[in-house]
C-alpha cells in the first residue's frame, strides 16, 4: 500500500481479492479446499461490503476474540522472526527496508509459514477456551 493510504472498507476489498489472486496463483488447490482467515472486528472488516466479498469467496472467517493480546498480528510467529532479523540493522530509506524485507520473506523456507500457521491455531484455542482472556506463553 503507499504509505497514507487510509483502510477503508473499498482498500480492504480490494487487498482482499489480491489476496485470493495470489492464492489462484500459488496455492492452486487451497481454494477449493477452503481458507480461514482470522478476522478482527476492524471497520473495514465487519462492514457489509467486505462480508458480501467474503461470503462470495466462500471462506471460513474466524472472529479474533475481543481484547486477546495473544492473537494480536504484531504477535504471530513471523513477526517475531523478522523483528530478530532486522535488530541492529538500519536502512537509508523506506524502499531500501521495504527491499530488505521482501527479500527476508521470500528467502524463508515454506517450513516457517506452517509452524506459525500451526501455533497460532494452538493460541486460538487456548484463547477459545478462556473465554477470550489472556492466555500466558
């Protein structure tokens, strides 16, 4: 997205379908399989638009629980592994990061999408199972 850019719900359709796109395009049968895809309840999120677009999609859509720090994105096991990677490092500017990191992502083996795939399903759980309330690492 450039940067500014306010998410509404039109942005967030949009996203949306790159989204399946890239899924056509790389995972080929993962949409005949069914997706699931972790939902806050963001504006463009719960607006009618965005549900109409993903009731066309057919996909599950999990609601991220109220107040639940242990599902938050910036806690997903990918993040964590880029965070380590970028410490220290230092960029002259935003395209030079935003290369860095593009890089980082596509020089990561398929094995580490699935492992944090498969721990957040155990935190959502557990989160499930709590009611919601923080669960402790």
């Amino acid at each position: 997205m450039t940067r500014g850019t306010t998410i509404n719900s039109e942005v967030y359709c949009r996203t949306l379908k790159k989204l399946k796109k890239a899924i056509q395009n790389k995972r080929r049968g993962l949409l005949s399989s069914g997706v699931v895809l972790l939902h806050d309840n963001a504006r463009p999120h719960i607006a009618v638009r965005s549900g109409e677009v993903l009731r066309k999609f057919k996909w599950d859509v999990f609601q991220h629980p109220p107040y639940s720090p242990d599902l938050a994105p910036s806690d997903f096991y990918l993040f964590t592994a880029m965070k380590k990677w970028l410490g220290g490092q230092h960029f002259t500017d935003y395209e030079e990061l935003k290369n860095a990191v593009t890089h980082w992502l596509k020089s990561q083996a398929a094995s580490i999408y699935a492992e944090g795939i498969l721990k957040l399903v155990k935190r959502y759980d557990k989160c499930l199972n709590n009611g919601g309330d923080y669960v402790e690492k």
